[in-house]
C-alpha cells in the first residue's frame, strides 16, 4: 500500500460518515488535523501495553556531573521507564521530593536512582557523574497532515475506527450539531474503555502506613 492511502481511505470513511463525498464544509486538511488529534488522545489515553508495538520508543544520552536536569525527548508524551547507568530509577512525584532530603533512608544515591518530570526535562534529584542514562516512553505519532500539496503521513496506531470516530465528533461539534457530536464523543470513550481493560497491567499494591519499609533495590532493565 502506498504512503497515504490508509489516511485517504480514513478520510473517505469520515466523509462516508458525514454524509459528504466530497469537501464541502469539512475540508480533508480538517479532517486530517482531527485524525491527528485523535491519535495523540489515544496516545495519552491508553495504557502502555496497548501502545508498545506502535509508539514506544528508546532515547539513550550521556550524564554530566555538572546537571542533574536533562531535556526530554521532543516527541515525548508519557514515561514508560528510566534506566541510570543501567540501574532501574524509581519514578518520585515532584511534590514529595522534600521527603528525600529529610528521609536518609529513601535518600537517592547512584546506587538506588530516582527521578521526576519537571518542566519538560527529566530529573534525577541527586549528584550525577558520567555515563548514561536511558528513556524509555510513548511518543508522539506524526502528524497526518499534508502540505504545499504533499500527501499526508499514515497514521502510527491501528484503530481506525475509533479515529474515525473522533473525526466525526470534532466535525459534528464544527457544524454546532452538539447531540451528535457528543454521542460519536461517548462511543470513542467507550471504545478507549474497552482496549484499556484488555490492555491493562494489574495494580500493584505499594504498601500503607505501618507496613515495614522496603529496602532498596537495584532492578536492570
């Protein structure tokens, strides 16, 4: 199949669904930025296991001793895991990073790494020295939009038809056709439902108060 065929055919399916063959009040640049769209919600929505074959991705860089702060990849969207020097880093909500400099226990060291996403860079609230660290997240799938005439990209991720769906709603919301748009709205939930919980990685339970302390771990990944 050529580059930019299943984005004409999905762009035929929404027109199908429209009820408009040929471009009148949706124009396929419309269309195609409502794909678009459509495959970042899906992107943030779902949950990793979902998403591996499609968006995952690897982004390996060196450390300096002089920054513990790294920019993020540009098509980043989620984290998935961070590997320092090959150690496994334990993920610390930005908020609680006070609890690390008053806990000697839970203190961060390059033996047992943790890290926060903090103003589009990745974080490691401890004194680095060289070597590498490695990212592994979801990105961003390319636009599907065409310009100065070329054909629009494929999209990365295989639900068509809950993208389809998205398009509808978005043109439907357009055209002011709220009852419509807010229906094609439910059904592309329900159908985001549906993949998570076949999808979805049980919840691990991370203790409570009294339970005894964990110790530190080193987990390659």
């Amino acid at each position: 199949m050529a580059y930019g065929d299943i984005t004409d055919e999905l762009t035929e399916m929404v027109r199908y669904r429209l009820a408009e063959p040929t471009a009148d009040r949706w124009q396929d640049a419309d269309i195609w930025r409502y794909l678009t769209l459509a495959q970042l919600m899906l992107v943030q929505a779902l949950p990793y296991g979902a998403l591996a074959p499609w968006v995952s991705m690897r982004s390996l860089a060196n450390l300096s001793g002089s920054t513990s702060e790294y920019d993020l990849p540009d098509d980043y969207v989620k984290m998935v895991a961070v590997a320092y020097k090959s150690i496994y880093a334990h993920f610390w909500p930005t908020a609680e990073l006070n609890l690390l400099r008053v806990d000697a226990f839970v203190a961060p060291t390059e033996d047992y790494p943790v890290y926060t996403i903090a103003g589009n860079q990745v974080v490691f609230p401890f004194t680095t020295t060289g070597g590498t660290y490695e990212l592994r997240y979801i990105a961003r799938p390319p636009d599907m939009q065409g310009s100065a005439g070329a054909r629009p990209s494929d999209p990365r991720l295989p639900w068509h038809d809950l993208m389809e769906t998205f398009a509808v709603s978005m043109c439907r919301a357009q055209a002011e056709d709220v009852a419509e748009a807010d229906r094609q709205q439910a059904a592309f939930a329900d159908g985001i439902q549906v993949i998570s919980v076949r999808y979805k990685i049980p919840d691990t339970v991370e203790g409570g108060p009294g339970d005894v302390p964990t110790p530190k771990w080193n987990i390659r990944l």
